[in-house]
C-alpha cells in the first residue's frame, strides 16, 4: 500500500522560509519512473502545481514559483522536502505530496491527507 | 487563472447526468497531452477519479467516463447521486509552461 504523509509547521510568518516533508512508503523513490511531487490550495480555492522531483534527481518547478522554490530527496529515508522562501500570506494554503509514476505527464495517485500553512505575523 | 478552464459550478438532480468541460489550448489539451481528473470531496485530499483522458482506476464507478477532443476533455457522471457532491479538477501537461496545470476546479451540486 502506498502512501504519503506531508508534515511541517503549521504557522509561519511573512518573509521566513517553509520547510515541508513528505514522507512515503510503499515505494522508492530510486526505482525508475517514480517520482513526488507538491501541490497546494489556497482556502476555496483551486490546486495549484508547485514542484516535482523524479528517480533521477531531475527537478522540475512551477514557472511562476521557480525563484522560490527548492526540491529535494533523501532516497534512504523515503523523504522529498520542499522549502519555499519569502512567505506572503498569499502563500496561505494546504500543501500536498503526490506520487507520480513516469513522469510530468502523469496523473497523482495517491494523495497525502495535505498540511495546513498559515502564514501570518 | 488557470490555463484549463472549467465552469465553476454544475447541478444534477439524483439519477441525472452532468458533464464537466475543461477547456485548454494548442499547448496543452491540444498538444494531445493526457487529460487526468480528480475528485475531491469536502475536507479531503484529492482522489484520482480518471487518467488517461478515459481510463478508471480499480474502484470508481462506471458512471464517471471521461473523453477528449481538440482542446478540451469532459467528465461525464450519470445516475448522480448524493456523495458525488465535490470538487472536480481536471489536469494537464503544458509544453509553454513546461509544467503541469489544473483547472480551476467545479463545483458540483445534487440538488
């Protein structure tokens, strides 16, 4: 059974940076095709694609968000972290980690349960 | 404002049948890139409703189908029913933006 569970502080205020980490099983991120990637929605609003990380370290970014976003993976320990500079509130928003199979063209399958972020002072 | 566009709300009444549009461009849904939709019920993550433009995974209904033509896809639902009430998203590859898109999501009501 696969499955994701993203973690992370819950506040943050404006101008710090967001750490979040997914945490998986049922799969490996080292196997080839596989891959993990963050999505977030703001409250009533739609998903939005932030970033994807593939087996081979490739890494893949929102074109609006590139400039403050960084992916990462630790194969070892089932992780993919995502850190995202220079919070707004507009960045107020669930965040969540999805495993894709081959690649951007892909669907998400499955989902983690998502993390709440408020950013706020 | 999302490059796939969807209406932001459709309404069935039980046993009914709805469709949801999600409306791309030449570099998205007309580049011929997949179509994959997504259902998301209230206070939940996302589920995977269909991929592959048509495509059910083990365990949706056979009343939800999905197709594509030109530069959009539909969800179609039939014999609605009460839990089908959700968020609907569709979601694409982009070659501009070389990136993946969502819709901007549709709300659907059993009236």
């Amino acid at each position: 059974q696969v499955t994701l569970r993203e973690s992370g502080p819950a506040l943050v205020k404006p101008t710090q940076t967001l750490t979040l980490t997914c945490t998986f099983s049922g799969f490996s991120l080292s196997t080839s095709g596989m891959c993990v990637s963050w999505v977030r929605q703001p409250p009533g609003k739609a998903l939005e694609w932030l970033a994807l990380i593939d087996w081979e370290d490739e890494k893949f970014y929102s074109r609006s968000l590139k400039n403050r976003l960084t992916i990462s993976k630790d194969t070892s320990k089932n992780q993919v972290v995502l850190t995202m500079t220079n919070l707004d509130p507009v960045d107020t928003a669930t965040y969540y980690c999805a495993r894709i199979q081959g690649g951007s063209y892909n669907w998400f399958d499955p989902w983690g349960q998502g993390t709440l972020v408020t950013v706020s002072s | 404002q999302s490059v796939l566009t969807q209406p932001p709300s459709v309404s069935g009444a039980p046993g009914q049948r709805v469709t949801i549009t999600c409306t791309g461009s030449s570099s998205n849904i007309g580049a011929d890139f997949d179509v994959h939709w997504y259902q998301q019920l209230p206070g939940t993550a996302p589920k995977l409703l269909i991929y592959t433009d048509i495509y059910r995974p083990s365990g949706v209904p056979d009343r939800f189908s999905g197709s594509k033509s030109g530069t959009s896809a539909s969800l179609a639902i039939t014999g609605l029913q009460a839990e089908d009430e959700a968020d609907y998203y569709c979601q694409s590859y982009d070659s501009s933006l070389s990136g993946v898109l969502f819709g901007g999501g549709t709300k659907l009501t059993v009236l």
